[in-house]
C-alpha cells in the first residue's frame, strides 16, 4: 500500500502561485510514476503532470506547459507542484496518485494506470 498526503492548495487570484506538496508513506515505488490529476466540477479528472521516480522525467499536459514544474524531493519522499501564472480555469480539486510500475509514455496520462491516489486539495483561482 502505498498513502498519499496532498496540501498546500488554497485561493489565489488570476497570475498568483501555489506550491501543491504530496507526501508518500508506505511501499516504495522507486521504479514508479507519481503524477498529478485535477476534477473541475462537473468535468472529468484530467491529466496535469507526472514524473518517473528513477529518473524524475516530467510529462505535462499542454494546458500547464510553461506554468506548472513537477518535482521532487531528495529522500524521494515527496513530490511537488509548483503552479504559477494561474488562471481561473486551473480551478479544480487536486490529486496526487501512484503508478508502482512506469509501462510507458502512452500510459502516463491515463488515471487508470495509477494505483494509488490521495484525497486530493482544492485549489480555487479567482479572475
């Protein structure tokens, strides 16, 4: 099993930032991807960025490109999301999640392929 932790969401008006911070505990994953995803109300989870535990590639949506940087920790502990330059349309519930085995780029993407998901951090971005 592996428990993940989110926080440091919040409301932050349009060109603010926030840092989303996502803390792991349990089984190690080190050959893994842990990734980000957000649910807008009454849209479905979409992907937002992702980065493999080996060799910390990062991935991300087109709509973050340039905004967002996924990162991690040195103890491989904890993963992070800096978010900048935000936009009321970044507005949705945040989650962490863990893929134990990284199967390749097509699957990055696809909250299927995770197996392990946090309770997730509301970020509100107001215009």
């Amino acid at each position: 099993q592996v428990q993940l932790v989110e926080s440091g969401g919040g409301l932050v008006q349009a060109g603010g930032s926030l840092r989303l911070s996502c803390a792991a505990s349990g089984r190690t994953f080190s050959n893994g991807v842990m990734g980000w995803f957000r649910q807008a109300p009454g849209k479905e989870r979409e992907f937002v960025a992702a980065l493999t535990w080996s060799g910390g590639t990062t991935y991300y949506a087109d709509s973050v490109k340039g905004r967002f940087t996924a990162s991690r920790d040195n103890a491989k502990t904890t993963m992070y999301l800096q978010m900048n330059s935000l936009k009321p349309e970044d507005t949705a519930v945040y989650y962490c999640a863990v893929d134990i085995l990284y199967s390749g780029t097509y699957y990055i993407p696809r909250d299927r392929s995770y197996d392990y998901w946090g309770q997730g951090t509301q970020v509100t971005v107001s215009s």
